[in-house]
C-alpha cells in the first residue's frame, strides 16, 4: 500500500517534469544508417514549427520480427507511447483489427499516394495510415551480357539458359529462396506473372488454383528442372543473392532497390557499371509485377495527443519531408506525383523510368489481420515444394486448405459483406 | 531434551531450505502454472476481439489433430535416439583417453572442454557458415530434408561430447585401481576390462550422463533455428521450435502455451524415467 503510493508520487513529479515543457510525442520508427539522421532533422523541425510541443524519437530493433513482437507488447497492454508508429506494410490491417491504431482523416491529396499502398492502409473502409515509403521488388539484369531485359517469363528462361550454356554465368536467375517472408514476395511476382492470386477482392482463397500451380511449378523447375535457379538459393535470403550477382555468378537478381547502390559500387562488386533494372516480367495469362513493401505512419489508439500525433504523420508524409528522405536514405517516396519531378530524378541514386514502371506495376501483399500467421504457413509449403518434398499442386492445396481454416477459425472467412453466396 | 534439539534442528533446517524452496516456486513452479492456465484459454494476443475465454482442453486436442505438432515430436525424438548415442560413444571414448593420459592432462581437459564453453547461437552460426555457401554450386546442405540433419547432429555432437566426457571421467577415477590389476593377473585384455570392470562400475556415470544428454536433446531449439530456422520447409522443425513459432511469431498465447506445456510433460517423463533407472544403476540399487 505505502510502495504503491510512494510510487504514485514518483510518477506524478516525473509526470510533471514532463509536462513543464507542454506536450509531448513520442515517434518510434527505424534508425538504420541515414535514416536515423533525417527523422531527427525531421522531427526537430516539426516541434520548431508547433512551439512548446517536444518531439522524441524512441528506438526499436531494426528487426522488422522483433520490431512487430514489441509493437505487440506495447499496444497490446495500452501503451498511450509511442504516439506515432512506423508500421511495415503488411502489419496495418493486423493493429487496424485489433483496435490499436487511430483512425485517420484522409489526407485531402489523397490521390497522391500510390494505390497499392494505400490498400494495404485500409481496413473494412476506413483508413489507418499513410504510406512512407515503399519498397518493390526488381529484376536486376547484366549489360554486359544481355542487349535488353526480357518482357516475358519465357524470355527470361531462355536468355538465361543461354548465358549459362556459354559459360558466362554459373546460375542463370538468383532470388531469395529460403523459408522466410522474402520467399512470398518471390512467388507473389511468380503468380501474378501467371495471372493468380493469393486471396481475391473479396478475401476468398485462391492459391490452389492453376495459375499459381503453374507458377510454383515454373519456381520449382527453375530449380530443379534446368538448374536455373541454384539449389543453395533455397537457403538464401536478400544479401547471399546479392553477392552471388555481384560475384558475376548470376546473370539475373530479384532483389530490392537497396541492392543497387552496392552492386554498382566497384570496391565491392565485379558487375559495377554493368547493371541495369527492369519489372519481373510476365507470363502467359499475367502481367508484370513488383511485390510491395515499405513503412506507414499510423496514430496510437491509446495517445494523449490525438491531433497532434495525425498533424505529425501530415507532416512527415508530405511532399518534401519524402523528397528529404529519398536523398538521405535512398527510399522510395510513396507520392506518384513526386516521380514526374526532377527533383526525385537527381535525388534518386536508381534510374527513375525504371522505377516509375516497377511501382505501376506493384502489387500488395493480401491486406488481411492475420497477415503473418497466413504467410508462415503459405513459406512452410512453398519451401517444401521448392526442395522436391512435395509437388506444387499438393502443397498448395494444403497451403490453401490451411489458409480457410486459419480465416474461419478467426472469423475472418469471406462471406461477410454484402450478401453471402452460396458455398460452391 | 534430544528431542527438544531434533525439533529445533528440523525447524532450523526449515528455515534454511525455505529460501532455496522460494526461488524454485518464483522461478519454476509460478511460471510452469502460468503456462498451464494459459494452454487451458484461447489467447491470441493479435486477435484481442476474440476475447481469452477459457475453452478446457480445445488447444491440447488440437495439438493432437496437427500433423505439424505430431512430425515435430516424432522428429524430437528421432534426434535424441540418434544424437545421444554417439555423444555417449565419442564422450567415452574421449574420456578414457583424458584418464590414461601421463602426461599434459590439465591442458588436454581444457581443451576438450573449450567445445562446450562456446555458446550454442555461436557455435551454430560457425556451423551454419561451414555448410552455407553462397556459390551458385554448392550442395546445399541446408536445402535438403536429410542433409540438412548433418550439420545439426554435427554441432550438437561436437559441442556436448566434452561435457559427456568430463562426467565419465569423473565415474571412471572413482573406479579402484586395483581391479584392473586384478584383472590382469589373471590375464584379462583390455576389452574385457573394459567389458566386464569398467562399463558396469561406470554405469551411473552413463545414465546421468544419458539423462542430462536426453533431456537436453529433447528440448533442442538454438541449432536448428539458427541454422535452418526449421527448413527446408519444416523438416528440421523439433517440437520446441514449433512452439516458439506458435507463441512468438503467430502470438498465439494459448496453443504455444499447450505446446509448451507438452513439452514439458515430455522432459518431465524422462527425467522420471532417468531417476528410477538412476536408483537402478547406482551400486546397491534395486530394480
């Protein structure tokens, strides 16, 4: 009883410390390398321009897992800190369910923002939060041994089996092929290439169908079939398959727009200025396609200060806060207008062209709460697949059948709006 | 009056265990009960509007329907019976070399003991490194269901066998001398010293050693997450591993908790099992 008061007293002189100066935000994001410094400049010029309010960055793992576990924790025991929270992408609908984020007016140049990030911020019609910046994936392609990236799937496998009939590389495509998150953007690009899709519109499950057998399949031959795709891939992630292209093993990379700075820097790498991008290309009954990543801002359910923190998100996602960034941290800003600037043009370390035709053709991971759980279960049955335990229609299916029964059992299965159909 | 100082002996003695008692209870029995409750509720921190209510046995008997659970305990046991085996082989044999050595035995001990004093993460990601490549034409060993054991029972063997190794040793200088010079009057080999003096008066020795090592291999966890973080796609996933995906990474309080608690049951029947065979081995021991 006296410790608990003897307690209350210490947090209410802390309290008050803190309130001396007025109102306070707290902002948690990454802080990774350059990004670090520009969200301090940021943010300290924000509190400049709202006086009396005090801004704080407050630090979290770079690691994207550890970084959602503590998210978790925090809004999970209704934490009113930190007020404003940097979400990847694929978490917004999880915390939008769960009631942990703020809903937020739309912006009034809403149109602005790129579409497919904007799906992912919206959850049963409302909006809460606003795209950063976003990531995309790129095939990265050799100059030096090929005239131009191919526009379709088939091309990409013959010039592939070309360059490795010569000699030029031992590997004709590397991606990220171990079990992990970075293995579903690799099949997503896989899918929608071949016309599929994980979950529909409408939040029915559509992996088991034949597009994405055809496309897990042309994964699996990749590997197995001509030896395209080397079989130690299936344990890389983003960084082995970097150095197995810029070893000059490699004749193709998909791979993130970080890549490019490294692989074009000759201390480091035997391709430099030998590189260029292009968006995966598509096959029969698809369409090109870049999977979507990148970081929202979205408001604390629980803040003290509710307007303050939404003026904070306004102010970091405008036009020059993400041209700031773009030039500090090489991130691509989430405003489709800011790609028609040569502002962006000389910022951006990438070529700009290219990059406007990788987001056009951007495609979101499914926008659904139970996001994580659907995409470990979907990499287990990928990865088995891949590694010759099961085929891919078997393994999808089970994918899938795991998929329904993870939605029902949350209650997340389609049927809800408008008017349930009728089951098939 | 001696029963007056037994009594207070006994109350003294009370006194003295309760600290020990206190500890185990805050840091064993509270948190094993804790768990116990949450496997009884559905809890699933990333769907708060489901509520915690408590549903009985739903996430045991579910356990029981998941062929994912019913692999990764098979797959448990499967490592145990087989990497247990050989660090008790590689643990004896080194052991009998450290007895017999005349010479440089302090710096032969420390040696062999280095294995087991480098942390597992550690020890694994040098594992990981050794088999891992990022040559387009390597083999590949992580990417194949059997293969990618090898690494694993590997490092598991390499950094365990010293700690079988120095509980033999300590078995094996208990052991009279004069046995064995017994034995060679009469014109025993080796083997059959080995056979008939040294195994049987070594057997407490070996089931301490069994037990701890079992108990160990049953709860394997650190190499295979960091090595093949249960890959390819769950084929070197033991039961530990899957609950930690269940709690940590779904957050589903409730089922990790009940698979936690599986596993618990599981180390708990052993370590049972190791003390009868212990009060067995023991010299003087019945059956």
């Amino acid at each position: 009883m006296h410790t608990g008061r003897l307690l209350l007293a210490c947090l209410a002189v802390v309290a008050a410390c803190g309130d001396a100066s007025g109102p306070r935000l707290t902002f948690s994001g990454s802080d990774v390398g350059a990004e670090g410094a520009v969200i301090r400049a940021q943010l300290d010029r924000f509190a400049a321009r709202h006086p009396g309010v005090r801004v704080e960055l407050r630090l979290t793992p770079d690691a994207a897992d550890q970084r959602h576990q503590l998210y978790v924790q925090w809004l999970n025991a209704r934490a009113e800190e930190p007020d404003v929270l940097q979400l990847d992408i694929i978490w917004t609908a999880e915390f939008a369910a769960a009631g942990w984020l703020r809903p937020l007016g739309a912006p009034d140049d809403i149109e602005d923002f790129l579409p497919a990030a904007l799906e992912a911020d919206r959850w049963q019609g409302s909006l809460y939060a606003v795209p950063w910046f976003v990531d995309a994936g790129l095939l990265y392609w050799r100059r030096d041994l090929l005239g131009a990236p191919p526009s379709t799937l088939d091309e990409l496998r013959e010039d592939a089996e070309r360059a490795m009939r010569t000699g030029a590389v031992s590997a004709g495509l590397v991606w990220q092929g171990a079990r992990y998150e970075g293995l579903v953007t690799v099949f997503l690009e896989h899918l929608v290439a071949f016309g599929g899709a994980i979950l529909d519109a409408r939040g029915r499950v559509r992996v088991d169908e034949p597009p994405a057998v055809r496309a897990l399949t042309f994964m699996r031959d990749s590997v197995t079939g001509q030896g395209l795709v080397p079989r130690a891939a299936l344990a890389w992630q983003e960084e082995q398959t970097r150095f197995a292209f810029q070893n000059g093993d490699a004749l193709f990379m998909r791979n993130w727009p970080y890549a490019w700075a490294l692989v074009q820097d000759a201390r480091q790498s035997r391709v430099a200025g030998q590189v260029g991008v292009a968006v995966f290309p598509g096959a029969d009954g698809g369409r090109p396609a870049a999977a979507l990543g990148g970081a929202q801002l979205a408001v604390n359910r629980y803040t003290e200060e509710p307007d303050l923190a939404e003026a904070l998100v306004t102010f970091l996602t405008a036009p020059e806060q993400m041209l700031e960034r773009a030039q500090a941290a090489a991130q691509l800003p989430a405003r489709r207008s800011l790609y028609a600037t040569d502002a962006l043009a000389a910022a951006l370390p990438l070529p700009i062209d290219e990059i406007r035709a990788v987001l056009e053709a951007a495609v979101p991971r499914p926008v659904t709460p139970v996001y994580s759980e659907l995409s470990e279960l979907l990499q287990v049955r990928l990865h088995r697949a891949l590694t010759g335990q099961e085929a891919p229609d078997e393994a999808l299916r089970g994918a899938a059948d795991a998929i329904r029964d993870l939605l029902a059992r949350t209650g997340l299965a389609a049927s809800d709006p408008p008017a349930p159909e009728p089951a098939e | 009056m001696r029963r007056d100082a037994t009594h207070a002996d006994a109350r003294l003695a009370r006194w003295l265990v309760a600290p020990a008692l206190l500890v185990v209870t805050g840091v064993a029995l509270v948190p094993a009960a804790a768990t116990a409750w949450e496997a009884l509720h559905r809890h699933d921190l990333r769907l708060p509007w489901l509520g915690t209510p408590f549903v009985g046995l739903a996430n045991f008997a579910e356990a029981l329907g998941d062929p994912r659970f019913a692999a990764a305990l098979a797959r448990t046991m499967l490592f145990a019976a087989v990497s247990v085996p050989i660090e008790l082989a590689c643990g004896l044999a080194l052991a009998l070399v450290m007895h017999h050595l005349v010479r440089g035995r302090a710096i032969a001990r420390v040696g062999a003991l280095l294995p087991w004093a480098i942390p597992t993460v550690v020890a694994a990601l040098a594992w990981r490194f050794f088999f891992e490549t990022s040559d387009p034409g390597g083999v590949g060993w992580l990417t194949r269901p059997v293969a990618a054991w090898v690494p694993i029972v590997a490092a598991d063997v390499w950094k365990t066998t010293p700690f079988v190794a120095v509980l033999l040793l300590a078995g094996l200088q208990t052991i009279d001398p004069a046995l064995y010079d017994a034995a060679r009057v009469d014109g025993a080999s080796p083997a059959r010293q080995l056979v008939t003096i040294t195994l049987p008066l070594l057997a407490p020795a070996l089931v301490v050693a069994a037990a701890f090592r079992t108990l160990d291999a049953l709860r394997l966890f650190d190499l295979p997450y960091v090595m093949t973080a249960g890959g390819p796609g769950t084929a070197t996933e033991p039961l530990s591993l899957y609950a930690f995906v269940a709690l940590m990474q779904r957050l589903r309080v409730g089922y990790g908790s009940a698979l936690s608690i599986c596993v618990f049951l599981l180390a708990l029947g052993v370590a049972m099992a190791a003390v009868r065979a212990l009060g067995r081995a023991a010299p003087g021991g019945h059956a």
